[in-house]
C-alpha cells in the first residue's frame, strides 16, 4: 500500500475560462476532458512546435489514465521549456505509473531546482524513493516536506507507511493519529486502518510489559 501522487490541478481541465469551447457545460468530468483533448488533436496537426498544445495533451492524457501518452506529450513539452515545475510534477507522475522510478525521481530533481521549497516535490521525492525502496532517501524527503508543510495530512500518512517500512511501530502509530486527525479521505483512511489498530495494538503491550 502505498500513497498517491501529489499534483497540482490543472486550471483548464477544471473548466476555467473553457465554457466557450464546449456547447454543454454540464458533461461530466471525463467527457470533457476527452473533448479538450479532442480539441488539442487538432491543433496539433496544425502545430509542432507550441508548448500549450503538448502540455494540454499531456494533462489531458494523464486525466485519463493514459500514462505513456502523457509521458511522451510531457517530453515534447519539456523539450519546449523545462523551468516549470508543475508540468515537471505532472511528468513525474506519468513515469510514477508507469514504473519509471528512476526517471521520475530524476525529473523531480529537476522540479526542485526551479521550486526548491515546494512541499509537494518532496513528498513526491519520498513516494517515489518508497517505491524503490530506499527508505533513509524516503524519510528525509518527507521530513523536508513536514518542514515545509506540516498540515498536509498526506505527508503524515506516507511518513507513517516509511516509518512501518523502517519497523518504528511507535513512529508509525504516532504519524497515523496526525493523519486521522487532519484528514476527510476515507478511501486513504480504509487503506491502512487495520496496519495502524495491529501496530496500535504492539505498542500498548509493550507498554504493559514495561
């Protein structure tokens, strides 16, 4: 079990500015991104070379669920200009789906050296070098992002699943308490309640046999 990626939305797939482009403003979520997407089809065959263009195929892709699309729409933006740090966040997370650990860790690096107090490069940081299981790069990507944001409860709930990872049941328990405090997402929540009642449960017994 492990968290997700953390990303900041996208302002046209949220609508904004955008109802012109559409004759029903009440289509769902997913229909209207498939329009947008649509739309940047187009004007992709009559432009190579327009950042905006990739970077609405990219997020439109990534929206759903067309991870190597998106990377490959990423990597023609970033060819374009690669000083954004949210549209590098965004990559990322198509590497994060894809398995490309490595990469995405790299293109996170790269996030951070435009945006170096971004919690949100961090926490990602941590996520992905969780998953390559490296979990001394994982803990102190995620104390970075505390630092930089300690009323995220996402960054508790993935220092308490690095904690567990590390057998600091005490650390674990503590950090998921902070979770359950600061956080509405029950889908997070089901996930790791029983870890937390059975870590829950060793550290009142061994506080009995103390």
């Amino acid at each position: 079990v492990h968290g997700d990626f953390w990303q900041k939305p996208k302002y046209h797939l949220l609508g904004n500015g955008c109802q012109k482009c559409f004759a029903t403003p009440k289509s769902s979520t997913e229909e209207f991104i498939k329009k947008a997407r649509a739309i940047y089809t187009k004007l992709l065959d009559k432009t190579t070379d327009d950042y905006r263009v990739y970077i609405g195929l990219a997020d439109t892709s990534l929206a759903l669920g067309m991870y190597t699309y998106a990377k490959d729409y990423y990597e023609q933006a970033v060819q374009l200009d690669n000083t954004n740090s949210s549209v590098l966040i965004c990559y990322a997370q198509a590497l994060f789906e894809l398995k490309e650990y490595e990469t995405a860790n790299a293109v996170l690096d790269k996030a951070l050296e435009h945006d170096e107090n971004n919690a949100m490069i961090y926490y990602n940081k941590a996520l992905v070098n969780f998953e390559l299981k490296n979990s001394d790069a994982s803990l102190e990507n995620i104390n970075k992002a505390l630092y930089l944001n300690e009323s995220e409860a996402n960054n508790y709930y993935l220092l308490g699943l690095i904690l567990d990872s590390k057998e600091d049941s005490k650390g674990a328990v503590e950090a998921w308490e902070k979770f359950f405090e600061l956080s509405n997402d029950d889908n997070l929540k089901a996930r790791i309640i029983d870890r937390f009642k059975q870590l829950q449960s060793l550290e009142i017994q061994k506080i009995i046999q103390e």
